[in-house]
C-alpha cells in the first residue's frame, strides 16, 4: 500500500515550470488531486471494510415465488429492494443449473440435518427448539465464510470490485497527459532553458534600469511637448539644408528607444547605476536570449506536443464519463446468488448484501461529476488553443508601454511560451522583452562601457604619431565611450572594429580634430554632429569590407580635403560600382583608394576638377578602362599601384599639370611610350619599380625636368647613358636588377643627392661617381664591390653609406673625410669597421646633431 503524499508525487514538477502552467493546468492538477483521492479512499475502504453476507433462501419460500411467478404475480429471478433514500435497484440472481429437489412436507432444517447429520438423542431437539429464536439453516461458520466469498465473486458486479483501481489508472494516466511536455527530452530542455532565462531577465537590475528610463523619458518628452519648441537645446543644429543629410543618411533619429542626444540629457539617479557585475550578467543574457530564440522559433514541437496531450486527455474524459454512466445502476445493496454448490452446502439460492453498495456509489457518483468538470476545462482549453494564432507573438502593447519600438514579434515554440507566461502574469513577457531589443542592448553596452573607459583612462592611451599629432586609437569596443567627445585638444581619431559606434553631438567640443578614421566602422552621426564634422574635417580614412559599409554621410563632407578608401567598391556582379556621387566633396584634393577595380570609377570625375592627387591600388586586379583619367586634368600625382598593366596608359599623357606618376607593382615590359612624356613639363617624379622592365629607352632624355626616377626591381642590364643627360636628376634607384657596371657618365649628374644600386653585380666603382658631390645617399650593398677608392672623401654631404654583402677586406681611412657621414649611417660588417683607424672610428661615433644641422 502507497501513502497518499507518494501519489500526490506524480503530479508534481518543479517550481519553476508554475509559470507555464496556467489557471486551467492548475485547476486541472487539483482535481487530478482529488480523484487520487476518491481512488485512494475506495481503495482502503474496499482492502478493509468490503465484504458481502449471504443467508440461504429457504425452499418453502422459494417455491412460493415461483408459484407466484407461475401465476404471474412475480419473478423468480427478480427481486425489488429499497434503498434509504427510496431509491429502486434490481437485485441480481446468478444461476448456475437446477438444484436436487426437497420435499415441501420436511421443514429445510430438517431436511437438510437428515441428509447431512445423524439423528441426535431425543433431548437435543428439544435443547435446540428451546434455544434457538430464528429459522434454523444447519449452516456452521466455515460453510458461511466460504458462500459469503463464493458469492463476493459471482453475484456482485465487476465495475464494484474494481472501481478504486480503474479510477486510479485513469488519474495517473491523466496526470501524465497533463505534464508530458514537461518530461519529453525535446521539449523539457528548451523548456528548462527557457524558465531559467526568464527568471534572470525578471530578476535582472538592467530591465528595472531600462523599463524606468523610458518612462522618465515619456514624462520628459510630454514636458517638451507642453512647452514647445521655442526652448532648443542649443547645440541643435540651424544651419541651413545645404549639406544636409538626405532621408536614407544614416543619422541617429528619434525613432525606437529614446536614448539619442538629439533631447536634452536627462539625469538618471545614481541608483540605476548598474555595476560591473550587474553589467556583464546583462550582457550574458542578451546573448543567450538571442541564441535560444534562434534554436526555439526554428520548430513547433512545443506546441504540437501540449495540443495532443489535451487532446488525449478530452478523449480520455469521453470514453471515461460513456462507460461509467452505464454502471451506476449497478451498484446495489441486495444481490442473489446461484452458487452451485448444493453438494456442500444443501441450498441452490442465497440472498447477499453488499455493505458496501452505498459508499461506491456515492463516490462514482462524485468520480462522475470530477470527470465532467475536468472535460469541460479540456475543452475549454483546445477552444483557448485554437481561437487565437499561438505560434505567433506580437510585443506590440510592449512596444506602446516600453518606447522599445525595435522588439521584435516571434513566433513557432518561442511564441507559445510567450502565450502560456501571460496567463500566469503578463509583467514576464513585458521584461523579456527588454532583452529582445537590440536598442536596449546598444544601450546596455554604451552604460557598462561608459562605466568601464573612463575620461583618465582614455587620456592614458592618447599618443603622438609620425605628424607629431595627438592620436586616440578604439579597437573592438561596443561602442564610442562618451568621454572620448570630452579629449578636446585631439587630433586624430581611430575608430576600428565598433559595429555600433555613433557620433554624438559633444563632437563640438573637439574643436581640434580634423582626422577621422573609420575601420569596419559604419558610423551614425547626429545632425548636430553632422554639421560640425562637414565644416571642421579635413580627413577621412574609410576602410570596409562592402561599399554599403560606407556611412551615406560621408558623401556630403563638403569641407573634406583628404579621403581614403579601402575595401571592395564592385557590386555582387562585378559590373557596377557602388560609390555614390562626390559631388559634394567640393574641396577635395586627394583621393585613394584601395580596392579590386577593373575600371575607374566614373564618380571620381565629380571631382576632377580641384583634385591634385588620385592613388588607385588595385590588389593585382586588372584596370582595363582609364578613359575618365583624362578628365582629371589638375592632378598633379598619379599612383596606379598593382593594376596589372602591361604598358603606360595612353590617358596618362593628357594630364598636362602631372608632377609624379607611380606604377609600381605592375606587368609593364617595355616604356618606349615614354616619349610621350615630353609633353608633360611639369613631371619630375617618375616611379616604374617593381616592374618586368628590360630596358631604358633613349628617349627618356625627352623628360627634361625629371628629378627623381625609381626603376628598382626590374630586369635591367645596363645603364644607358641617355639617363645621365637629366640634369635635374636628384634621386636615381636602380637596386635589385642585373646592372654589371656604372657608366662613367655618371658624372654629369651633378645635382645627384640619391644614388641606389644596391643588389646588382656592380664589382667596380668608376672614379667619376665621386664627381657628384651633392651625394648624401649611396647605396652600394650587395654587390661584387672589393675595394672602396679614396676619393670617396669627395663626398663631404654624404649622410648614408651602404657597403654590407661585397667583397671588401677593408674600408679606406678617408671615410673620416666624409664630414655628415656617422656610425649610425655607415651600414657595413662589423669586422671593417672595427678595422678602420681608431681616429677614423672616433670621428664616425661623434654625435651626430650639430654637423648634420650645419651640413643640411
């Protein structure tokens, strides 16, 4: 035997599922309760009370009934009892054949004694007569224990004697329909997972903080209301529209949650300060709101799973209440029984009464009416499942109460939890749908980072780079700190790998910056922000991975004079170019960018009238179409690096005010075009390293105002001597070729400051290099070099002088004649400058800050 508490076991589930578990659920699971109950109780009752007492129907008066029934005043095998309450029952009779006869004239008692018995001495009838108060049945204990049980069998009806437990079965069977979806593996763990968020997000500091804020903020925008728009903040923007950002800029507007610094600053009190902890626990729970409702809305097996537990349960309460209607008139108190047992016993029929008749069916009567309610709310609840859509969520109401415009509706399983939370208490859904905004996330990060990147601590990480300019470098942060806006004598900003950065209004106060980079950085710009950016920048560097990465205000920086872009401008078919029109950039001088084109883009001629300078490295994709270079007719230099081109661009011989033009890095093979650059006077930079160059045409002396030409790493054999007719020639490279020796015409390039060579097969050095006395660099490592010739003192402006990876045994003594040249900028083996003469070597490590002023 089980206790009661061991049953009650069955329907129980943890406390934290009672928030899945609406009113019906509940209602349900007590009277689950109370027919374990009534199961229970008829059980003992049954175990400890339950018995049926039988006497013998005597044979006089059962052949007077059916002499009665023969004449059709009664029947044999039926008789009426009357209950307590009036109430009519037939009286079953169970036969089992015809008994023996007995003859009518001998009394039973006798009758029976005599068929069974001796005769006894002639006083014991008399003891017997005198004694007894009944009619005699000759019937000894035994013979009653076994008819009472015989007949406890036979007479009394099935449904009697198995009614607690049918019931019993049925409740545990209800039970489990009721809580399967708790236990099922597939759904108890999305279901555990899910209460244990939502009791962290109830529970959590930031949805108290969130939900307070806008409500302060609703009050604070009626306020506004009422009192108009006479009072501005006065960093509101009131400029003109000229430049202003169009409708698809992506500016930070006044939609969703409120948390823009377009409204004046609301001072929060220090009690919504969340902590560290406090801060990294919401952030925790935003990301685990995000990943379970992406694992959840994929499926509905949720929801399928309760819609057939209840509809097991209403068909179970169906066949329930139709077979147990039909045995409630079947429970009597009086019973007749036909054992066929008239060789043991000497009667054929016995009258029974089953003491427990009245009880049972008192309490199938209560079993019935528990049944109907219980079907009844079934019912109702498949109306509730199918009257409304329930694998659909709107957080609309939220959204009106909240100011969360940016919640998103669900739906499949993560809606039907939603559903089954509001009929315990709707404030559930409410919270959690504070961790369902990305507004409120955004906001969440900018709190704990504000709390985290402190004004000392942001001054902290300010440095100078190769300007000499204050530099403020954020990488991988949630957002920009606020008190980044307050570093007001910064110079540069880096923003690198911030997803959500936005640039608020108190940028104002950064009257000294003018650089601004933006790496994988689409930033959000207020309009107050917006207009102090396109009036006081002067730099932009934006590096993306998609054209659409580009913030749509960059476009209308009309005081911009410095743009660089890197990233990928091809659209998905490789046919179209995304960059919007420059138009606006009216005063832009330099432009580059850094991408895969196959053609230049057609939007930089909007600014081809005041650009000087346009930089274009391509990653090694092909430019094939040039043609808008000829409408950049002020540029002055031109960087086509790793283009893939094959020969110098035709368009480049109309730009008739180039002073530098870099292909570096491309497929050219032969310049004999190079002649066509006679036309542009004012070219005197020409850089064609990192080429497959075989030769230099004669014709080069046709650019006579080139200063500088770079022809290092080629394939060059020898040095024309046409390139020694340019006089201007300040700097010539020819490192990293086949070069076998140096003309002597070299010579004649008297205004020669940089001469490089380095990696060629130069083994002797010609005495008329020494003639250029206007060397301050020379470069002469690895080479086949074996000996240095004193007149290298000649060159008294040399600074830097290169030797390492020659054939030398020793360095001459005159290098102490070299007045620039130091220690630190001989490069040579340690073992020939160890070999130099002591006062050679203290005239080469003397400090090196006041010759050098004086020589320069």
């Amino acid at each position: 035997m089980f206790t009661l508490a061991e049953v009650a076991s069955l329907n129980d589930i943890q406390p934290t599922y009672r928030i899945l578990k609406p009113w019906w659920d509940v209602f349900m699971d007590y009277l689950a309760v109370v027919m374990l109950m009534v199961a229970i109780f008829a059980g003992t009752m049954q175990l400890t009370k339950d018995q049926v007492v039988c006497l013998p129907v005597l044979q006089s008066t059962v052949n007077s009934k059916a002499q009665a029934s023969t004449s059709g005043k009664a029947d044999f095998t039926t008789v009426e009892a009357t209950t307590g309450q009036g109430e009519a029952a037939s009286m079953r009779t169970v036969s089992f054949g015809s008994a023996p006869a007995v003859t009518p004239d001998i009394p039973l008692s006798r009758a029976t004694s005599s068929q069974y018995q001796p005769t006894e001495s002639g006083q014991e009838p008399k003891k017997e007569q005198k004694d007894s108060s009944g009619r005699k049945t000759n019937l000894d204990f035994q013979q009653y224990v076994f008819i009472n049980q015989m007949c406890y069998h036979l007479a009394l009806p099935w449904y009697s004697k198995y009614f607690p437990y049918l019931v019993l079965i049925h409740t545990i069977i209800l039970i489990v329909s009721s809580n399967f979806w708790f236990k099922y593996p597939k759904t108890c763990s999305k279901i555990e997972h899910f209460v244990s968020i939502l009791g962290k997000c109830f529970e959590s500091p930031w949805t108290t903080k969130a939900l307070s804020e806008t409500a302060c903020e609703d009050s604070e925008e009626n306020k506004q209301r009422l009192t108009g728009a006479s009072s501005l903040p006065k960093y509101v923007s009131t400029s003109s529209d000229e430049g202003s950002p169009s409708a698809t800029t992506p500016m930070i507007t006044k939609s969703g949650f409120k948390f823009s610094a377009d409204k004046p600053m609301i001072e929060v009190p220090s009690v919504t300060i969340l902590d560290k902890k406090d801060g990294e626990q919401a952030k925790a729970l935003f990301e685990k709101v995000r990943k379970f409702r992406a694992h959840v809305e994929d499926s509905d097996l949720i929801y399928k799973l309760y819609v057939g537990q209840t509809v097991i349960k209403t068909v179970k309460f169906i066949f329930i209440l139709c077979y147990t209607a039909n045995f409630v008139n079947t429970i009597s108190f009086e019973h007749i029984c036909n054992p066929k047992v008239e060789h043991l016993i000497g009667y054929t029929q016995f009258e029974c009464t089953h003491n427990m008749a009245y009880m049972l069916k008192k309490l199938l009567i209560s079993y019935i009416s528990l049944i109907c309610v219980y079907g009844f709310i079934c019912l109702y609840t498949l109306f509730w499942l199918f009257r409304i859509p329930l694998k659909e969520y709107s957080f609309e109401k939220v959204r009106e109460e909240s100011s969360f415009s940016d919640i998103p509706d669900v739906k499949n399983d993560f809606a039907f939890l939603l559903h089954m939370v509001d009929q315990y208490d709707q404030l559930y859904s409410k919270r959690f749908g504070v961790f369902l905004s990305e507004v409120s996330e955004n906001k969440l990060r900018e709190i704990s980072l504000n709390h985290e990147w402190t004004f000392e601590k942001l001054r902290q990480h300010v440095s100078r780079n190769a300007q000499d300019k204050q530099e403020l470098h954020l990488f991988m942060l949630s957002g920009v700190p606020d008190a980044v806006f307050d570093l007001t004598d910064l110079d540069v900003l880096k923003l690198e790998l911030i997803p959500e950065a936005k640039i608020p209004a108190k940028i104002s106060q950064m009257t000294n910056l003018q650089e601004l980079h933006l790496c994988h950085c689409p930033a959000k710009v207020e309009q107050t922000a917006f207009s102090f950016l396109r009036d006081h920048l002067r730099c932009l560097h934006v590096k993306f991975t998609d054209v659409a990465e580009i913030p749509a205000w960059v476009y209308l920086l009309k005081n911009l004079r410095e743009l660089y872009l890197i990233g990928n401008l091809n659209s998905e078919n490789n046919k179209m170019i995304g960059l919007e029109s420059l138009r606006e950039l009216r005063h832009l001088k330099i432009l580059h960018v850094k991408s895969n084109l196959t053609k230049i883009p057609p939007n930089i001629t909007d600014v081809a009238p005041h650009l000087t300078k346009l930089v274009i490295h391509n990653d090694g994709t092909k430019l094939v179409v040039l043609n808008s270079l000829k409408k950049m007719t002020n540029v002055a230099e031109l960087e086509l690096q790793s283009c893939e081109l094959e020969r110098i661009p035709h368009a480049i011989f109309s730009l008739s005010n180039l002073q530098e033009l870099d292909l570096k890095s491309n497929s050219i093979r032969t310049i004999e075009e190079i002649i066509s650059f006679q036309h542009l006077k004012r070219l005197t930079c020409l850089k064609l390293w990192h080429n497959k160059i075989v030769n230099i045409p004669s014709s080069i002396t046709h650019i006579k105002n080139l200063e500088s030409l770079y022809l290092s790493n080629n394939k060059l054999e020898s040095l024309p001597a046409a390139v020694f007719s340019l006089q201007k020639l300040r700097c010539l490279d020819v490192s990293y070729n086949s070069i076998l020796l140096i003309p002597v015409e070299i010579g004649l390039l008297q205004n020669l400051q940089h001469f490089h060579i380095t990696g060629n097969k130069i083994d002797v050095l010609p005495k008329q290099l020494f003639k250029c006395v206007k060397l301050r660099t020379l470069s002469l490592g690895q080479n086949c070099i074996t000996s240095i010739p004193d007149k290298i003192s000649q060159l008294v402006q040399l600074t830097h002088l290169e030797l390492k990876g020659n054939c030398l045994d020793r360095l001459p003594a005159t290098l102490g004649q070299c007045q620039l040249l130091r220690k630190s900028g001989l490069v040579v083996e340690d073992h020939l400058f160890d070999a130099l003469p002591s006062e050679v070597k203290e005239v080469l490590n003397q400090d090196t800050s006041i010759p050098f002023a004086n020589g320069i």
